[in-house]
C-alpha cells in the first residue's frame, strides 16, 4: 500500500479485516469473486443470501 505522499506501507492483518482488504485488492486488479473459487463445487457450498 501507498500513503497519499506514495511512501509505501506495510502491514498485517487477520480475519474478516484481511478478507475485506484482499477484496479491495482483487477489484483494483480486476479479479471476481468466481475467480477465487478453487473448484465450482465450492460455490454450491457456500449459503445463499437474498
């Protein structure tokens, strides 16, 4: 990461605070979430929300 100078940051993280930050991540490297999925069985496994 960059700070608004450009000075580069480093950080760690854990949890759902990692999981929301990698998805930030994936949208500015313009990956989608069925990307992710390591087979299209996962996807079935996963709740349905409405």
């Amino acid at each position: 990461a960059q700070d608004l100078r450009g000075d580069l940051l480093e950080f760690e993280t854990e949890g759902f605070e990692a999981v929301v930050i990698q998805h930030e991540i994936d949208h500015l490297d313009g990956k989608v979430f069925l990307e992710r999925l390591v087979s299209p069985k996962e996807l079935f496994r996963r709740k349905v929300y409405r």
